[in-house]
C-alpha cells in the first residue's frame, strides 16, 4: 500500500504535497478540505485523515493553541517551566496552553511559544506586553566558541558569492569520482548520531538505478537539549546549503529538500532567506545539470528525525518507520534513491573539499581526517544546557576529553549529578564518569553510552532519578510511531510500571523491567524504541541506591522511601 502512496505522491512533486497543504492551510483542515485533498490526491479521505490525526499542531489536543511551554528534558531538569505554565494559564486560560517538545532554547530554559514565536529566560516576565506583540524580539543569548585552529562548523560566511565558488572550481577540475573520493577520505561519518560514512552513502545513491533522485536534509532536530542544527541553519544556513549541492552533484539528485521542524522559526526564515540568495547569484551549472532547494515545514512529531518516518512524512502518508531494506539510497522519497543527512553532516562539506590556500597535499579532506582519533574525525558541534556556566554551542575536534569541554564552558552553574548526553536515547552518564569520556563515537560506546547529537543536560543532585525514569518511558509512548508493538506498547508499560512505583500502588519486578527492556532493544523497528533503553539501564547501574527503594522482586507495594 505504502508504495503505492508514494508513486501516487510523486506525481504532485515536492512542490505540492499532501502533508504541506495540511500544515500551511487551516481550510485544507476542515472536514471539506480533506475530502478535496483526498480527491486531489487520488487517495482515499482516510488516508488524509490518518495522515493529519498523526501530528501534534494539525489535529489533537495538542493543536491551535494559543501559547505553548516547552516540556523537554532540559527545561524539566531546570525547573522552570512550572512559573512558565501559571503565567501563560492566567494569561491566556488553561485550554488554550498546549506542550512542546523542545524549543531548542536549552541555554536559557524557561522556554515557550506564541504565535509562532519562540521566548526563553526572563521573557515570561514581559508575558503581557510579548502577548500584544509576538514578534517581540526575544532577549536569547547563548554562547558560541571553538577550539580548533580554523574553524569547521562556526566559521564566519561574510562573502556569499565567493564561498559558491568553490563549487565551480570543483566540478571543472575534478571528476564525480574524485570528489567522492575525498569525502570518504575525510572520514566524515552522520551527524545524527548513526555515525554512517557520508561517501559511502553517497556513492550507493550515485551508483543506484533512478531517472529522478532526491537529497533530504534532516533537520528535524528533536532531540530535547540539542541546538546545534538551530544554530547552523539560523547562523551557517549556506553551509548548510553547499553541502547539499554537492551530495545532488555527486549523486545524481537535482532537488534538495529540507525538512525543517515547525518548533524552529527562525531556523525556516533564515533558511528561506538564504535559498533565494542563492538562486539570485544563478551560478553556472555543468552539463545542463541544476539544482533547487524546497523548506518542508514539520509538524510535531519526534519520530520524524527517523530518516524513513520523515520520507513518507513528505510523502503525506502516516510517517510511522519503514523496514530496511531497502535504504533510502536504494529506494527512498517517492520510491527514489535518496540521500538523507543531517543538518551538520552537510555543514562539514566546504571545509572538507576546500582546496583554496592550502594546496592538494593539505586539503581540507586531510585536515578534516587529521582531527580525532582516526575513526571519529573532524569535528562536533555539542550544545551544553544551562546547567553550566557558559552555555551554548562547541565546536571541538573529536576525540578532545569531555571534561575538558565541561571546564571550557566554566563547569556547571549547579550541583550536577549526572548528565544526558545524546538526546531522550542517549546515555545517562554520572560525573564520576566524565573523565573516562572523550567527544567521538567509540569512547561512548565502549563505556556503555551514546554520544549521539551530543546534547548535553545537566540532571540536577536534588533531582529524582525515578521521576527522571517516568519522564523517558512517557516521551518514548507519547512519541512512538506505533507500528512495532515493542516500542508503542514497551514504553507505555514501562510508564506504568515506572509511575506505579512512584505513587506507592505497586513496585517495579526488576525481573519484568529488565525483560521488557530486552524486548525493545531487540523487537523495536528504530532507535526510539531500540534507544529508550540505554538511559533507563544507566540509572538503574549508577544510581541503585536511589532506585531500590522502588525495585522488588515480589512485586509488592513498595515500601516508604
């Protein structure tokens, strides 16, 4: 069935698509409008309506209201949103406050949404006068550093113009096969957290068979404490960019598409800005080849970050996860082969193939792969949350010792037991740890955490451990595609069993937990399920003794902790 959607999508093009009309027309909403999409479409107006019911800000409880507060991870282990609700309860009514899932405002915290807008820190205090006018500019500050000695990710674009041309001396002094080349030389592995070879993904693309190819840029950055692809495309946008115009020159794909998430407006407006620059400077083109940028605008909906969820969401099917394979290079957007990147992997590509002052024998690939530790190379933006002295974004080589990009950003601002690194699927890492860690895949990995996007939140001393446990297995339910019973009932299970322990009715059966924990390492389809796991095993490791009181094996009440 699904293949079927898609070649009936593809027929509109990414320039009309069922999920774009539901999004960007509240008539297209109405119960006339769908059953006009579904003609329009060729599809059924079930089909329209499973795709609209899916996402948070098209239909559901969660939708049209008039303030939103962010309730992420960070803004949770700061304790500030609590101040946030009331006041946006007593302004607007408690009807008309919906959540979200996360700002990407975790430098400041306190953060929340108005028509539109995003706000953080001390503006909930000027609520009244943000409410009459919000395109208020917000008081935002956060940091922004680098410790290499030329800048990779957070180099300064001050000439649009010349830094385009280097794609012009590229494609008439080198061959596809050289380029490619170089990007695989470099070592250049997703930013997304999967750590996959970009030139080994970009060469399948190239080499698999397909009139009409697509590159995706995913930057539905969901992960509660990361900002980092916010900052690129709201600061860095034609790296962004460039980056995707070589992956459509070196794999054949003539359209680039971004899908970007509605929680980040300022990232879509910069974006968009930063298209129609481009476009004004008409470069020459080799061969007749061209290539076009389209924003697709999301909709609140986590599993989107899932690169196949975020296909089909384009697509205006119900994103829920595909089995692999085949992978998207091989089959991918409208049955294409398709190349799908984060926001930041693409940011790496003009220092990576940048030849300008340094010469073939020092080139950008070889600077690149000379950064880390041989297979984690160049390097990582990591946003740190408020929990430290100087939030914002670092950019540092991989393999640089994580404590010292704790002690770059002048240790924390609280006292800090542990910290989540990677987004909600990451590693819960105690502090006594963080000496044992470096910035790269393979450090994580070996001590049994996940370096993924390389969000950093501080979880507070004071802050419950169990409290933190309930909020993982509640985001895990909530966000859950649902097509694999592992993670869509797994998680709402272990949020059960999670908050009956917490309010005395009946403690958790160890035994049980770390079996249905199994199951959705094992049975989940994507990382959301398969990921959830590895932070509830990290506080059941290192923080026992605060968990056991809530653990019995006798599956009785628990006992008063």
């Amino acid at each position: 069935m699904s293949k079927n959607l898609s070649q009936l999508a593809r027929r509109k093009s990414v320039e009309h698509t069922l999920f774009q009309e539901l999004v960007l027309s509240e008539q297209e909403q109405t119960p006339q409008g769908k059953a006009k999409l579904a003609k329009a479409f060729l599809v059924g107006e079930a089909i329209v309506q499973g795709t609209a019911s899916f996402y948070d800000f098209i239909e559901g409880d969660n939708a049209n209201k008039q303030a939103y507060v962010c309730n992420g991870s960070s803004c949770l282990c700061a304790g500030s949103q609590d101040k946030v609700v009331d006041k946006l309860s007593e302004h607007f009514g408690k009807g008309n406050v919906g959540h979200v899932t996360c700002l990407g405002r975790c430098a400041q915290n306190s953060a929340f949404q108005i028509q539109g807008n995003n706000f953080s820190a001390d503006d909930i205090d000027n609520l009244a006068s943000i409410a009459k006018d919000p395109k208020t500019q917000s008081k935002e500050h956060y940091h922004v550093a680098c410790t290499l000695d030329e800048p990779i990710l957070t180099a300064e674009i001050d000439n649009v113009a010349k830094y385009y041309q280097l794609f012009t001396e590229l494609v008439n002094n080198y061959s596809v096969d050289q380029l490619l080349t170089k990007v695989s030389d470099s070592g250049l592995r997703g930013r997304g957290g999967a750590g996959f070879p970009t030139g080994f993904k970009w060469r399948s693309c190239l080499e698999a068979q397909g009139g009409e190819k697509y590159i995706v840029c995913n930057a539905d950055e969901g992960d509660a404490g990361a900002f980092s692809d916010r900052y690129l495309l709201e600061q860095r946008p034609h790296a962004v960019l460039f980056g995707m115009l070589m992956a459509g020159y070196l794999s054949g794909a003539q359209t680039g598409i971004l899908y970007i998430r509605d929680e980040y407006p300022d990232a879509i407006v910069n974006t968009e800005k930063a298209i129609n620059e481009f476009v004004a400077l008409a470069l020459p083109m080799p061969n007749n080849w061209q290539f076009r940028f389209k924003i697709i605008r999301g909709a609140g909906a986590y599993i989107c970050g899932e690169e196949t969820a975020l296909l089909r969401s384009i697509e205006g099917q119900r994103p829920v996860v595909s089995v692999r394979p085949p992978f998207p290079t091989q089959s991918g957007l409208f049955g294409c082969p398709t190349v799908v990147n984060n926001v930041e992997t693409f940011g790496s590509i003009h220092f990576i193939l940048d030849t300008e002052h340094t010469g073939e024998q020092s080139c950008g690939a070889k600077k690149y792969l000379a950064l880390g530790n041989g297979k984690s190379t160049g390097s990582k933006l990591i946003s740190l949350d408020s929990a430290f002295v100087k939030p914002g974004i670092y950019e540092v080589a991989m393999g640089t010792p994580l404590a010292e990009v704790i002690a770059l950003a002048g240790g924390f601002s609280k006292s800090i037991k542990a910290l989540h690194i990677g987004g909600p699927l990451g590693g819960v890492v105690p502090v006594s740890k963080i000496d044992e860690l470096s910035v790269d895949f393979e450090s994580f990995a070996e001590a049994g955490f996940l370096l993924g996007h390389a969000s950093v939140i501080g979880i507070p001393t004071e802050f419950s451990m169990i409290d933190y446990m309930a909020h993982l297995f509640e985001f895990t339910a909530a966000e859950s595609c649902g097509k694999c019973y592992p993670c869509q009932i797994g998680s709402t299970r272990g949020q059960e069993m999670v908050e009956n322990a917490i309010s005395g009715k009946q403690a958790i059966d160890e035994t049980l937990l770390n079996d249905l924990l199994e199951t959705m390492q094992l049975g989940s389809l994507c990382a959301l399920g398969g990921g959830v796991p590895l932070p509830i095993q990290n506080i059941l490791q290192y923080f026992s003794a605060e968990i056991s009181p809530f653990l019995n094996s006798s599956n009785t009440k628990v006992q008063e902790a």
